[in-house]
C-alpha cells in the first residue's frame, strides 16, 4: 500500500492535465465540426 501513494503522486498530475487537455480540444473541435456542417449553408446565401 505504501508503493502506491508515491505512484498515485507521480502519475495523478499527468492524468489531470491529459484529461483537462483533452476537454478543452474536444469542446474546439465540437465547434469547428459545427462550422464545417454550416459552411454550405453559407455557401449558398452568398
């Protein structure tokens, strides 16, 4: 049990920032798919 609280220190910080990373990118490429499904759409008033 004492091995893994220094494990959990060692890795816990790279697991956050990943997971923390991974959300930010996935809520931009949320609204880049949805300015691409609108882009013809604005093709087409022009």
């Amino acid at each position: 049990m004492d091995q893994f609280i220094p494990f959990i220190s060692e890795v816990g910080f790279p697991i956050a920032v990943t997971v923390y990373l991974l959300y930010r990118i996935e809520t931009k490429l949320d609204a880049i798919v949805a300015s691409i499904v609108n882009l013809p759409e604005r093709i087409k008033g022009v």
